[in-house]
C-alpha cells in the first residue's frame, strides 16, 4: 500500500465536490431506501476493490455504533471530525489506515453543525483544504436513516452528505419488495426536496443480472415518469455466501475471497464508478462553499435555537 499522501480530507456539499474536482477527487455518496441492503457493506467492499487498483480512498463514516462502518472494520477512532474542527488533533490524527483505505468518524460532527462558531467553522474550512490533497476517491457511507439528530434539541434536521448536490450518488437498493419500494421513495424524497436528479444503481443480493436488470427497469421507468429523473444501472452484486463470511471476519471480501462471485462484481462496479465524469458548474469555489452548503441544510429555526447551546460538545 502506498504512503498516506500529505492527508486526506473530509465532508460533503456541493462546495465540496468543486473543491475536490480541482484535485481530482472523486466524491460518491452512498445511499440507501432502508436498513439492511447492504450500504455500508458495499461502501467497504468498494473502497478495497478502488484500493486493488492503485487508488488512494479515504471512506467518510456518518453512522454512530453500534453497527456502524468502523463497527464492521473492528476499528475504534480516538479522534473524529468534530475532533478536529474543536481544535483536539490534526487530521491526520483522526483518519485510520485499514485493508488498504482510509477511514475517517463524521458522524457527531454532522450532528453537531449546527452548533459551530466562527472559528469551528474556519478550523472545518482548513481541514477541507488539507484532508482534500492527494486523495482520488472520497466514499461517503451516508446516515441511516439520512437524517442526523442534532444535540441538545428535540427535533431533527436534514443535514447530510448524502442530500448534497453535485456529487455521485450511489443508491444501494435490493432486490426485495420492500427494498424496491423504499429506495423509489428515498429518490423521490431527494429529487423533490434537494433537486437531485441523477443517480447512480446497484442492484444487491441478487440472484442474476437478469434479476438485477428487472429491478432497475422497474425504477427508472416509474422515475423518468413522474420525477424526471435519471436512473443509471451501475450493475449488480449477487448472492454469496463468501461474501457473508468475509463480513463476519471483519475483512472485504477482496481481501478474505478475491477470486469469488462477489469480488468480481465489486471490481467491476468500482471500474464503473472510477470513469463516471465529474460535473462541474459555475460556482463559487473553495472551503467557505463548503460550509455555507452544509449550514444552509439546518433549518433556519434550528439554528437559532443552537446559538442557545453551549460551545462545547459532549462526548
């Protein structure tokens, strides 16, 4: 495995994805309709599969444990992002090195946005910059549901990576009645309310391409009908019982089984992800965008009732 270049980086938004694109960064957002498809499990599989060929990951986890993307790695983080944006390490002190990627904790800093100052704000912006260098794919393992609890109030607000816009996102669905119906709700959520209107399929657990191919049939004409909306097929992962067992030994399954059904298909599906072009708009560039994206997601009442809150963060 390579040396960690000068740092990674960290965060989603929309002024995210233009600072990333100057570096060459591509930045995917996992997604999914419901628990259990198989999100966090393809976000690892997927960043070992893009580290088989050669490219620096670094795998931004949103979930809090239990069961979390850091949970099923059997890794335990010191320090996390909000660690760094409160000034208690560098980044470099909160990104981990496991199974050839990198992996980063954001799920209390995601939680706490609404609460940062001035400086928290200015300290995020310069780990942008830093944790941005040297870095060639970004795999963003979104909250479950996306909707993150803010501390110290009652409510809950939308802020996420996975309802930025601008950045790949790639919706995990199965190939299961429920699975089906609550990733279409999940894109129709994201199309109506954060203008999304392209988004990337994979079809998991399934018996067969021809399985996966109906599954996606289905979605996207019902989208392109009542959403105009773009679904592309990315392919699919099929069932394996190798892939199970790589997940219960806390390892990819690249790693446990390379030559199985399963390996394949995520070195496929990395391959596809890794040509996609990166889009790019007018707009203002650089890490203050970046915040000013993410603030914009907290509902204007929820951030003036945070001024309330104290500076500091429980642990």
């Amino acid at each position: 495995m390579r040396p960690m270049r000068s740092s990674m980086r960290v965060d989603q938004a929309e002024g995210l994805r233009r600072l990333l694109v100057r570096n060459h960064t591509q930045v995917v957002t996992l997604v999914a309709g419901k628990p259990g498809v198989g999100r966090t499990s393809t976000t690892i599989n997927l960043a070992a599969a893009m580290a088989c060929s050669d490219k620096e990951v670094l795998v931004l986890d949103e979930n809090n444990a239990p069961n979390n993307l850091l949970d099923h790695l059997g890794l335990h983080a010191r320090y996390d992002l909000l660690d760094i944006v409160l000034g208690k390490c560098k980044p470099r002190d909160a990104v981990l090195s496991t199974k050839g990627f990198f992996v980063i904790s954001t799920a209390r800093a995601m939680c706490s946005l609404a609460q940062l100052q001035l400086t928290d704000q200015q300290r995020l912006e310069n780990a942008l910059a830093e944790m941005s260098r040297g870095v060639d794919v970004m795999l963003i393992d979104a909250a479950m549901p996306i909707l993150s609890r803010l501390e110290g109030l009652g409510g809950q607000a939308k802020v996420s990576s996975g309802l930025a816009n601008g950045i790949s996102l790639l919706v995990v669905v199965d190939a299961t009645t429920s699975g089906i119906t609550e990733s279409y709700a999940l894109i129709k959520r994201m199309a109506l309310d954060n203008a999304c209107l392209h988004f990337e399929i994979v079809v998991n657990k399934v018996s067969d391409e021809q399985a996966a191919m109906t599954v996606f049939s289905n979605m996207a004409k019902v989208a392109r009908r009542n959403l105009a909306a773009r679904l592309e097929y990315l392919g699919c992962i099929p069932h394996d019982d190798r892939l199970i067992r790589a997940t219960q030994l806390g390892k990819s399954v690249l790693e446990a089984f390379p030559t199985s059904a399963a390996a394949k298909s995520y070195m496929e599906l990395s391959k596809k992800l890794m040509h996609l072009p990166i889009q790019q708009r007018e707009a203002e560039d650089g890490p203050h965008t970046i915040i000013k994206n993410l603030m914009g997601q907290v509902p204007q009442s929820v951030r003036q009732h945070s001024k309330k809150v104290t500076h500091d963060v429980n642990y």
